[in-house]
C-alpha cells in the first residue's frame, strides 16, 4: 500500500507517501507561505533535495501540486494507487485515545475543540477538508498528538484545581508528541520481544516531553494543557511557578497575550542563553565559557534528570529501558552523557565509547548507550512520527 500522511498548517504543509508494509520512504516535501507571496516548496526523494516556487492561494493549490510531483515522480501512474491518507490533528480532548477513520462527525468534533488548540486544529481541518475535495475516494485517518496520553489516570491528568474547571471546560492536562512516543513504545516492544513494556521515553528537542509508559502505555508525560509545561525547550518556558505573571504583567504593563507570547516563543534556552534556542549553538557557546550558555544548558539537563527519576519512582523502579530521541536525543552525544552521569545514583550509567558512536550523521545511528552494569538500559532511537502515522492509517484501511 502507498499510504500519504500529512501535516497540515495555516500556510503550510509537509507531506510523506511510505511505502507500506515495507516501511520504504517513496517521497517527502513542504509546501510553505501557502496563502501567501513568495510561496516555495520542497520535494526529497531519493537523497535528493529540489526548491521551486510557486504561487499558492490556498490549500487546494498545494495539493494540486503535490499531486503532480507525485505523477512526476513516477511515485504514481493513477490516483488510485494512493492507498490512503494519514493526518496528523494535533488536539483530540480526551475525545480520541486512538486514532480514527476521519468523517464528518470527525471533523465536526475536531473543529469544536478548537479551543484547546486555535493555532492547530482549525489548520488541521482545512488539510483535511482540501484532500477530501481532492481525493474524495481515498479512506483518511486521523492520528492525534494526544490520542496515545488518554491512557493516563485521573491522579495524572488532573490540576489541583477546583474539579469544575476540568468539567465544565475541559482544563487537565492532555500530553502532546505522542505520536512519537508511541513509535518508541511500539519500536522498543519489538527489540525487546515484550509486550508490557516500561520505558521512560525521552523526546528531547526544540520541543521537549518525557513519558512514563507502563505496560505499553502512557503512563505519565510531562507537557499539559499545553505543549508549554514540563520541560525547559528551544523558546518555550516549561514549568513555572503561576503567580510569576501577574507579577510581572503589573511591573511592567504588559497584556497576557504579550506574557504568553514571551512564555512560548522567547523563554526556554532563548530566554535563559539570551541569544540561542538551538542547543548546538548553546554547545559553541559553552565551549567559549559564556556563562548564560553554560547556565541554560545545566538547568535543561537538571530539568529532565527531574522528570526522568520522578517517573522512575512511579514506575518503582521496573523500568526496562531510558529511550532519548529526536534532534537533541538523538545527536547531543555530551548532553546525553551528562543526562545520564547525573541519574549514577539510580544506577544508570553511561559507556562512553558507545555514546561517543551514536548520532544521526555517523554510521550508527541508534543503539545501547549504557554501560553492560547498567540497572536499566540506555538507547538512542531515532522517533518517525510520518511512518507511526502511515502504520496506523495502514492498520485502519487494510
């Protein structure tokens, strides 16, 4: 089957068509500015890379054009060998704890949670609806951000807060990038040959979560309401103490729509370094002794050795395996390192030599960090949210 999965935002979209159940990569691009002057696009395929411009006034351009590469390509003689279509929908609520078969009753529900993620679901919909116009014939699925976190129990989702505000408007937390978690999950299930798995998943990069997951399932997660808490990320604050900001908004003047915007977009490793986001550039800095650089990146890694020994601990301790991954995750060999000196005491430990091979532009890519006297194991596996999303378009349609 030739499965399509697509990310769709208000002037963009990034596509995949995988071939399935070979797992192969056929072609991969990004539509950009879609609405816009100056629209651009790119198309991957086989290791190459190719830019073009075009002006696009909708949706319905892009995918005009993104089918016509596609024909192009050679990647389809027909329409009909478009198997099916994934969508990746940020927001579920606690409506999907899977992901479904997308129809009307599906969009309508998407689009009444809208509330939860204005800068998403309503973008998501318009992908959506683009491809239906286009492709009417072709089954899509919707896979949600959220779905795989709808495992966790009431004593995890709920905020100490009055119980009417979850009730009457939805406020708990909800965990986000559980697509990706999901393919760590299921990824380790099948190098371990276990079903009931326990892993604490480390999805560390611009964006950042942790998640426990017990018995195959999410247990835990650090984002909540939002993809604002938990973690110190590349713009975004994580966790802080609430009463921070009426405090500052009365200091200084400022609206809680400027507040919230300094939170999500100039705060994090941006806010602390004053200059990066990007660790890599944290990393040059720190090698030149800048002290803000030094600071933001020692607050990052105590920030996750936080999360990582709390979701130890309610695990009990059974934890078959630490699994960090994404951009970060999967290449910061040192950050890693020192991640793991600092867990030494749970009786986590790191193997240098086998640390220092690991990253996305060497020969390997993934594999064991840990020491062989290690309590728990340590990998590095490289997530693949387009191919977790084509997997369960697959299952849905086959």
């Amino acid at each position: 089957m030739k499965i399509l999965t697509v990310n769709a935002g208000s002037s963009s979209l990034k596509f995949n068509m995988i071939e399935l159940p070979e797992k192969k990569e056929l072609i991969s691009g990004n539509f950009e500015k879609i609405g816009l002057s100056g629209g651009i696009y790119s198309i991957k395929i086989n290791g190459s890379k190719i830019k073009k411009e075009a002006d696009m006034r909708d949706h319905k351009d892009a995918i005009e054009l993104l089918i016509k590469e596609l024909f192009d390509n050679k990647i389809i003689e027909s329409l009909d060998e478009i198997d099916g279509i994934g969508h990746r929908l940020v927001h579920g609520g606690d409506k999907y704890a899977s992901s479904v078969l997308i129809d009307d009753d599906v969009i309508h529900t998407v689009g009444e949670l809208s509330s939860l993620a204005p800068l998403h679901n309503p973008a998501n919909i318009l992908g959506v609806e683009a491809f239906r116009e286009a492709l009417p014939n072709v089954p899509m699925v919707g896979v949600f951000d959220t779905a795989f976190h709808q495992t966790m129990g009431e004593e995890q989702y709920l905020y100490s807060v009055p119980l009417s505000w979850y009730r009457d408007y939805q406020i708990r937390k909800y965990g986000f990038h559980g697509t990706s978690h999901k393919f760590i999950m299921k990824t380790m299930q099948e190098k371990l040959g276990k079903e009931n798995i326990n892993l604490i998943s480390c999805h560390i990069g611009s964006g950042a979560s942790i998640c426990a997951i017990k018995d195959g399932k999410s247990f835990d997660t650090t984002m909540g309401f939002t993809p604002n808490a938990g973690l110190i990320m590349g713009t975004r604050s994580g966790d802080i103490d609430y009463s921070v900001i009426p405090y500052y908004m009365e200091k200084t003047g400022e609206s809680i729509k400027e507040v919230d915007t300094i939170l999500n977009k100039k705060s994090g490793l941006l806010g602390l370094s004053g200059k990066f986001s990007d660790h890599r550039d944290i990393e040059e800095a720190m090698a030149n002794k800048d002290h803000d650089a030094i600071l933001a990146n020692n607050m990052y890694v105590n920030r996750i050795v936080d999360y990582i020994a709390k979701y130890y601990v309610e695990l009990e301790g059974n934890v078959d395996a630490v699994v960090f991954t994404a951009g970060l995750g999967e290449n910061a060999r040192e950050f890693r390192e020192e991640i793991i000196n600092k867990l030494n005491c749970l009786g986590i430990q790191i193997d240098k030599d086998k640390n220092s091979k690991i990253a996305s532009y060497l020969d390997t890519q993934e594999g064991i960090i840990s020491s062989d006297d290690s309590r728990v194991p340590a990998y590095v596996i490289p997530t693949n949210e387009e191919l977790m999303i084509a997997l369960d378009t697959y299952d849905l349609i086959k």
